[in-house]
C-alpha cells in the first residue's frame, strides 16, 4: 500500500517545499495556503488535432475560452485538500495529498505526483514525477509512453493579489490535451 504522509492542517505544500517556502513570493504562497479562494480570468486551449480535442472532452477539460471566468476553492479535507475550478458552468474537482514527499493530485482515478520546486523568481513550478492509476488502496504506476504529462507554473502577478497561472497537460503521441493560463485574484494578505 502506497505511504501518505500526514499533513498538519492540510498545508500541503509549504510541506512539500519545505525549507524553500520563504523563497516564494507572497501571492504564490497565498495561492496554495489551506482553504485558499481565488477569481480570475484565464485562456483555455486545446490541442489541435481531432484525437487531441476529444481526449480534452473525455477527459473532463473545460471547453476552450479566450477569457473564461474562473473561480477556485480550496478545502481542507483531513490532511489533504479538495480543489474545486470551476470554469465558466463548467466544474471540475481534484484532491490532493502528499505521497512520499511529493504532491499527489488525483482526478477520476488518476494521480500526478508533482516535485515543487521554486525557481528563483518567487514562482512555483509543478514537475510532474509519475502518474499512477488509484485502485483504492493500490497505486499502480503508468508507463511513461502511457502516462499523460502535466506542468504548472504560478507566478507572482503585476498586483500584490494576483498571481499568474500557466497549466497545460499532454499526451504520448497525442501532443498538447489541455493548457489554461491567466491571473488570479485573492487576499493574500
């Protein structure tokens, strides 16, 4: 059985970057505080091809928008987190945990385990270290020639309550799923 590691308080990710967390800029931090909320406006892209858009579809991507309305909602849910976007009508709710000293976010039986590191400039970037399919307490591991690829950056933004959002998910032979990108607004006070 794959080992979780307790969180205090469901603060997740000043766990996982442990000693760095100083490093970020306060609205990234502010970004992944537990029970955080945030509203923006963000780019929604698929990829290009036939195979790629409907993959984005069966997968629960939202819809592509050059200025879609978005809002986030963090909830701490023992030691973890339960982060619900919604994307204009469209809603989609992942969990999050720590695994093994990497962050763990699952959506419809899918984990990316993510390494977070900070990369000098006060942002956050998600380096995707594996993905497993949850079987209830089994984790198996997917095949990298198998295994959709995700990235994330957060950023500080132009204002003291914004920051800058840039996701985007691929797939093996397959290119470019989904990508978002834009600022969100919150206290981060």
């Amino acid at each position: 059985m794959p080992r979780t590691d307790l969180v205090s308080g469901g603060d997740l990710y000043r766990h996982v970057v442990a000693d760095a967390w100083a490093t970020l800029a306060p609205q990234v931090r502010g970004m992944h505080a537990p029970g955080f909320s945030a509203r923006g406006t963000l780019t929604v892209r698929h990829g290009a091809s036939f195979f790629a858009k409907w993959l984005a579809r069966l997968s629960g991507a939202p819809k592509p928008a050059e200025s879609c309305p978005v809002a986030l909602d963090v909830t701490v849910v023992g030691s973890g987190q339960t982060w619900t976007r919604t994307y204009g009508e469209h809603r989609v709710t992942t969990t999050q945990w720590v695994r093994d000293g990497l962050l763990v976010e699952a959506y419809a039986g899918f984990a990316v385990h993510f390494r977070l590191v900070p990369d000098g400039t006060g942002a956050l970037v998600y380096e995707q270290v594996k993905t497993t399919l949850e079987l209830g307490p089994l984790a198996i591991r997917l095949p990298s020639f198998v295994a959709p690829r995700a990235r994330g950056r957060v950023a500080p933004g132009e204002g003291p309550d914004e920051a800058r959002i840039d996701v985007s998910v691929s797939a093996p032979l397959v290119g470019l799923l989904v990508s978002y990108a834009g600022t969100m607004r919150g206290d981060f006070g």
